[in-house]
C-alpha cells in the first residue's frame, strides 16, 4: 500500500505506547545516500516500510517527496502459491509498489524487506522496480548472515545521516529468508551491494548502488 507524505508532513504512524519503546541504532552506511544527490530538484525517496516521524523529520531539510510502501503484510507475499507464474509475481509488486511510470527513485530505504522474500519473490520484486531504478539511485537494507542470526520484528526510521530508529512492528513475524550478499547482487541484477558493515547486533547493513551488467560484479564480502 502506498502512502505519500509531503516533506513538511509529520508521520504518526505509531501509538504513543509503542514509539516509546524504539530504540536507536548506529549506522555507517546511511551517510553515503546523501552523497550524489542532485540539487536542481526535488529528491525522490522509497521508504519499503511505514511512515516513521524520524524519516519525515529527516526529508523536511531538503525538497523531497517520500513515498512510503508497506507491503510486509500482503496477501500475494505472506501467502505465496506455488503455482504464481513471475509475470504474475511482477504485476502484482507493481500493482503493490504503485509508483508513476517515469518517476526515477533516488533513495530506496529497503530496510529488512529482502529477508521476508525467497529468491522467486525478490527476483519479481527487483524487476517491478526496475523503471524506477537510475545509475544514480542509492539504497539502503537491513539483513542477517545466517538463520541463527536474530531479526527482529521491526519497522524502521532514518534519524540522521548516521542514525535510524528501530519500533517494534505490530502482527504475526513472517518467515525470514536470510540471503548471502553473493545471492542479492544475482537476485537484484541492477542493483548490487557497494558497502556492508557488520552491526554490533550481528546483523548487516547494506549500501546498493546501481550495477551496470557489462561491468564485473563487485565481490561480496558476506
């Protein structure tokens, strides 16, 4: 479901009980989406998530339009059939992702939504958001190196350029669907990890930037 918030909006997405028990966490990479950002327009930004305060706090510095998709709780990805066909799959994440045909994204905050999707869904993912996707466009995800790895049952905001906030998400956890670094960059294809540092929960944040297919892939380090 998409939601569009004005750059001067203020989110309130979560109850008063719930917002006091977000805790911060450090971020090294979050820094690096502000770094080719163009200054002669307004600044697209795909929030895969819900509409945190910290993130509309954040965009209200610069001339921004946000979109916000969550889509943790659809029906298509919580209960996949067997028989959906990838075309299938595509349409209904662009259908889900609704976005404008021409609008070039230029910060995508994934978050920890790649873990809730196993290959045949990411794939399907990463080519509804293909059209939306420039060589200048920068995202940002959460992830986890291994099964044994604790991912936590979150929504997430983008405080500063060094700082998120982590809520916790209301409803059921989903199956978690830990991908190694070498598996996104061939389930993304367009898209690949540029940076990733361990945090200090064990859990790994991502830079992605765009990947051009004639050029080799950068080696994951995960």
């Amino acid at each position: 479901m998409l939601k569009e918030v004005g750059a001067n909006a203020i989110a309130r997405s979560e109850a008063v009980e719930t917002y006091a028990l977000c805790t911060q966490l450090r971020s090294n990479l979050a820094a690096s989406l502000f770094t080719s950002l163009p200054d002669d327009r307004q600044i697209v930004v795909l929030d895969m998530g819900m509409a945190m305060a910290a993130t509309v706090d954040l965009f209200s510095q610069f001339k921004s339009k946000l979109l916000f998709v969550d889509l943790y709780s659809e029906p298509f990805i919580a209960d996949i059939g067997d028989d959906a066909s990838h075309s299938e799959l595509v349409l209904q994440f662009r259908r889900g992702l609704g976005l404008e045909q021409h609008m070039i994204i230029d910060i995508c905050l994934f978050w920890d939504f790649f873990n809730y999707l196993d290959g045949r869904l990411l794939k399907a993912f990463a080519e509804a958001l293909k059209p939306n996707v420039g060589r200048y466009t920068r995202g940002f995800g959460l992830g986890v190196l291994n099964a044994r790895c604790q991912l936590p049952h979150s929504c997430y905001g983008l405080m500063s350029d060094s700082s998120l906030t982590q809520c916790p998400r209301d409803g059921e956890p989903m199956p978690v669907y830990p991908h190694s670094q070498r598996d996104l960059n061939d389930f993304l294809g367009y898209l690949e990890i540029d940076k990733s540092r361990l945090m200090a929960d064990g859990r790994v944040e991502y830079l992605l930037a765009w990947h051009d297919p004639e050029e080799p892939a950068l080696q994951p380090i995960f």
